[in-house]
C-alpha cells in the first residue's frame, strides 16, 4: 500500500511540476513578445470603449476608392508572414488590412497559442473586426461596397463565422479553417466562398470539407473548394515560398483569381471545376490534431462540426 502511494504521489508531483514548467514558458513567452505587434502594424484603429485594435493596412498607390479585403491571422497572432501577405496581396489593388485579434499577443510557442485563442472570447474577436469594418467604411480610398474577408487556419474558421454573420462582407476566403456545414446557417453568406485544404490536414479531414462543401451548395452558395494533394495543414508559408510556385503559388492565384471574380462588374464566376474524388471524401478518424483544432482554433465552429457528425 506504501508503495502505490509512494508511486502516486510521484506521478501527482511529476503532473503538477509539468503544469508549472508549462504555464511558466507561457508567462515567459508572453513577456517577450511585448512590443513586438507594435512593431508590425502601422494604424490604431478605434474600438469604442474597448482597446484600439493595432492593425497593418496595405494599400496600392492613388487614392481609389479600393475594395478592401480583411486578412485575419493564425492562432500565433499577427506575425511578419501575414504582414508579407498583406503587401502581396495589395499589389493586386486592394487594401488589405491585418488586424491583430490578439491584443498585443504573438507567438511561435504552441502552449501560447493554444492559451491565447482559447482564452479569447470569440464576442471579443467579432467586435474587433468590427470596428475594423466600421473604421474601413469610412475611409475615402475604400469602396464600401467590396469588401472580403479571408484567414488562415483560426483566422479561417473567425472568416467564415463572420462572414455569415455579416451582410456587408461580400467575398469569404478560407485556407484550412474549421468549418460551418450547416446550409441553414450557410445561407446567411452574401458572397461566394473559396476554400483552399492539404489531402493530407490531420486536423481538419477531407471529410468534413467536403460537409463544407456541400452544406455551401445546398444553402445556394457560389463555391470553389479545392483539396491539394500531398499537402498538410497550413501549408501556405511566406510570400518567398508563395512566389516559388508549387502548391502554394497555384493556391494564392486560386486567391487572386476568386477576389477578382467576386469584386468584378458580372460577379464572381467559378472559373475551374473542383470536384472533391470519392477518395478525398471518405471518413477520416478522430485524433489529437483535429481535437485541439476544432476546440482551440475556434469554439464556435467547433461546436457546429461535432454536431455534423
């Protein structure tokens, strides 16, 4: 008996002293990244009583007006490669604003990210943005009436969820964000929807976007959905892995190609057909990855694709 909780109080203390290491790099990595979301951006965006929402705009040259596309980050926060996109993707004429939904939190550290999304409200994620749509309405180089919103992986899955809940964004991109499949709920979309997945995401399987999918087109939702072979989750990097080409170039210009269908005079036209296979669409099991996607990346979405199932 001695020794079972001699061996018990061995694991107890093992348990609690990982807890203590883990939430101490926390606390760490938190108090290293100060300043570093300042350093980013260069606007403060009003946000009523609430903080100032810090974001990075990119805009084309001349005075407009422009259509404006949203570009919200992953679950690390607001880091350089989605400042890098923002300058890229403003080439093209738009401007592109980067809001941080962190408040001042950014991180290479999973323990952080996962912390910090998890402990984000999502009411406090949609006010930002927001303020951010409200503060863009009202400049006199954007045109208010092309507006989009794209994200990656968390910030695909808070696209999709405010696009729905927002008339005024016309245009949804998601790149392997967590998905909404309900049609009743889908509906409320005014704008076609382009979702860019890797074959291979161990976190969001194929067959929940092709739920996705046909969840969009039951609702009557302009959709292009793509799957790319061989690639995992989070595939699209940096702008220089971008402009090698690969998966990762033919998605962006899938991007540019949809933005420019969907802010054009005649509307958004699906340009290719994409068609989920038979292979792509089957089962895939449950694992640690998609857990800690589905529950950390957005509650929200979350809670709509365990219901699906």
């Amino acid at each position: 008996m001695r020794k079972l909780i001699s061996i018990a109080s061995w694991t107890v203390g093992i348990i609690v002293g990982f807890v203590l290491v883990l939430v101490a790099s926390i606390v760490i990595d938190r108090a290293m990244a100060v300043g570093k979301v300042d350093n980013m951006t260069n606007t403060i965006i009003p946000n009523g009583t609430n903080p100032a929402v810090r974001a990075y705009v990119s805009k084309p040259d001349g005075e407009g007006p422009f259509p404006v596309v949203i570009m919200v980050h992953e679950w690390w926060g607001l880091k350089e490669e989605i400042v890098g996109k923002a300058d890229e993707l403003a080439k093209d004429g738009y401007v592109v604003i980067a809001p941080d939904v962190m408040r001042g939190n950014t991180t290479s550290w999973i323990p952080t990210a996962i912390y910090q999304v998890s402990s984000t409200p999502t009411t406090q994620i949609d006010s930002d943005i927001d303020s951010v749509l409200q503060w863009a309405s009202n400049q006199s180089f954007v045109d208010r009436n092309r507006i989009a919103i794209m994200g990656f992986c968390f910030g695909g899955g808070t696209a999709l969820r405010y696009g729905i809940q927002t008339p005024a964004i016309k245009a949804t991109a998601i790149f392997y964000g967590s998905a909404i499949t309900d049609p009743a709920i889908l509906k409320s979309l005014n704008g076609p929807v382009l979702g860019i997945f890797g074959a291979d995401d161990t976190m969001i399987p194929v067959s929940e976007v092709a739920a996705l999918e046909a969840g969009l087109t039951a609702a009557g939702i302009p959709n292009e959905i793509t799957i790319y072979e061989g690639e995992g989750h989070a595939f699209i990097t940096s702008v220089e892995e971008i402009k090698k080409g690969g998966n990762q170039g033919k998605a962006w210009q899938q991007l540019r190609t949809f933005l420019a269908s969907s802010f054009s005079a005649q509307g958004y036209t699906r340009v290719r057909p994409v068609a989920l296979t038979q292979q792509n669409a089957i089962h895939q099991d449950w694992n640690v990855d998609r857990l800690v996607h589905l529950y950390v990346c957005n509650q929200a979405t979350a809670r709509s694709a365990f219901r699906d199932q």
